[in-house]
C-alpha cells in the first residue's frame, strides 16, 4: 500500500497548500460547495441526474453483474475465483467481505439491487446508495485528479467528470487494495489498487432511462479492458432510507461464522 507523505504548509491566511514529497506544491481546488465555485460561469449541462435512480433487471435477476462476459483473468485473480467456485460447491463461503459489512466500493455500489439517489449540482454529482448508504462524489467543475501521492484512497476512489457532448465522462482511480471486490459469492473476482473505471453516462430523454457504459482495467488481476453496459430506471416512488450494517445483524450468514469462512 502507498502512502501519502503530506505537509500542511500556510503561505496566507485561509490559503493552505500541500507540499508534495517532491517538493511540488499543490493547491487543493475550491470546495464544490463553496460558493463562489457554484456561482463561476459554465456551459450548461446536457442533462441533470437529480432523481432516484435503480438498474434495470429486466433481462435477468442477475443483470446487476458486470460478468459475463469476462475478462481474461491473471493468476492473482484466479486463485481467489477457484477457491470461491471450490467454496460454493463445498456449500462455504470465501470471503463474503460485504456480509461482514466491509464497503462495497464502486462499481458494486452502482448495481447490487439497491436504488440510488443523486443530486447534481454544477460543481458535483453526488450520489448516495440505498447499499449501506455508501456516498460517491463526481466532481464536475474542471478539477483535476489529486496528486498520487497525496490522495486519500478509499473503496469508491476518486472520480472526476467532464461533459463531452451529450455524455458525461467519469474517470475514477485511486481505489483501496483491500478488501474491495468486482464480484462475490461463487465468482470472486478482487479489485485492487491498479482499478481504473471510466463511465460514459448518457440519459435517454424519450425513455428517462440512463446509459452506463463501463470500461474498466486493472493489470493486477485481468488482461486489457473489461466492458459492461448498464441501464438504470428512473424510480419516484422511492426514497433512500438511513442503513447501517452491523455484523450481529448477520449472524445468520454463513460468511460472518467462523467454521464456515475460508481464509
């Protein structure tokens, strides 16, 4: 795991700037909430996301899942998947992180059969899922990704759009390399530091429904570009309500028992 070496440096009052480890120094960009961030002069969005938002399982129960197809997988990857496929035919469970209430992390958070509500504003998308109410956050103001060697990284990582016409292009990295998954149960397919998700969000006027197209990569754990398409319905009659996971909540599953969880 890299980790951020940070110095907090004040060159004026009320303008922090941090100093990279190789002496660069970096500003941090202007809050998008900071007034005068919302009130600068932009074109005007082609479409707005604020609604409640859930992914289309019309073709299958299973849609929610970026697989199959799949990737070519590396051996990384491979030694978790057959041991969870071993696990499932032994009726045991590999690694059910999420039962044992650790994030999701995009993309799961975008599919696992829950809504999600997003706002946007003209700096930011924000978003918030239905699944443990995890909260991702698309900056759309023109910054830039964060220096690497002072980002924070987390399981929804950091993810910075841009409006290309009638599609809104998001460019996510920097995600956790632990215990972050693209897919669970008998297919366990890890996420690692490498993970690079870009979105080109498209919203169908004539339907209300959004278009996500997802490309995605990660050397550590398969070969190229893995692509997988989505559709998410516009949902009004559904708001997000306050989740919280708790562990005794699942003393049930088979992945929070002991004798049952391969390590």
């Amino acid at each position: 795991m890299q980790l951020a070496i940070v110095c907090l440096v004040t060159i004026a009052p009320g303008a922090p700037v941090l100093a990279q480890a190789d002496g660069d120094i970096y500003t941090p960009p202007l809050g998008a909430l900071a007034p005068e961030n919302l009130a600068r002069p932009r074109p005007e969005a082609p479409f707005d996301l604020t609604g409640t938002w859930f992914v289309d399982l019309n073709a299958t129960p299973s849609s929610w899942r970026f697989g199959p197809p799949y990737p070519e997988f590396t051996e990384a990857a491979r030694v978790h998947i057959e041991a969870s496929q071993a696990a499932t035919a032994e009726g045991k469970v590999y690694r059910d992180d999420i039962g044992q209430c650790w994030p999701a992390g995009v993309p799961l958070i975008m599919t696992r059969v829950w809504p999600m509500a997003m706002i946007q504003l003209p700096t930011a998308v924000y978003m918030i899922s239905g699944f443990m109410n995890s909260l991702r956050i698309i900056y759309i103001d023109g910054r830039e990704h964060t220096p690497e060697d002072l980002v924070v990284r987390s399981f929804n990582g950091e993810s910075i759009g841009r409006f290309e016409g009638d599609t809104l292009v998001v460019d996510t990295r920097y995600f956790v390399d632990h215990h972050h998954w693209m897919d669970q149960g008998g297919m366990a397919i890890p996420a690692g530091a490498e993970l690079r998700i870009v979105e080109r969000i498209r919203l169908n006027d004539e339907t209300d429904q959004l278009e996500i197209e997802y490309t995605m990569t990660d050397p550590e754990h398969w070969v190229g570009e893995w692509k997988s398409t989505k559709y998410f319905n516009r949902v009004n009659d559904v708001d997000i309500a306050e989740v919280s996971c708790l562990p005794n909540l699942n003393e049930n599953m088979l992945s929070t028992s002991s004798e049952s969880l391969i390590n």
